[in-house]
C-alpha cells in the first residue's frame, strides 16, 4: 500500500490515478451483480478526490 499526504497527492494527482489495483478473488467469492455495482471510473475517483481536497482546503 502506498501512503501520500494531501500536497503530494495533489501535486502527483496523474501519477497515483494511473496506477492500477488489482484484487485477486476466488471465483465462487465474485459477485458479479454485487461487485461491479460498487466499481467507479477513474473519472468518477477523480471528480471525488478533486472535491474532497477543495473541500480539504476550501477551494471553489
């Protein structure tokens, strides 16, 4: 796991949107309707954390 403070996130923003998570599951444990209703683009995580950190700093 890779931990970064709220400057060097959004100075690196790019960098740490880019890397990629992988989650290793055994099939029988996969929800297909479950677990794909709970994903989000990367669009929708960075519309979040871009809202978080203007909120974080109280940026319009």
């Amino acid at each position: 796991m890779i931990e970064v403070n709220s400057v060097e996130l959004k100075n690196n923003m790019k960098k740490y949107l880019d890397i990629e998570t992988y989650i290793l599951l055994r099939q029988d444990k996969f929800d297909t309707n479950i677990d794909l209703a709970r994903a989000v683009t990367s669009e929708k995580l960075l519309e979040g954390i871009k809202a978080d950190i203007r909120e974080m700093y109280k940026v319009k």
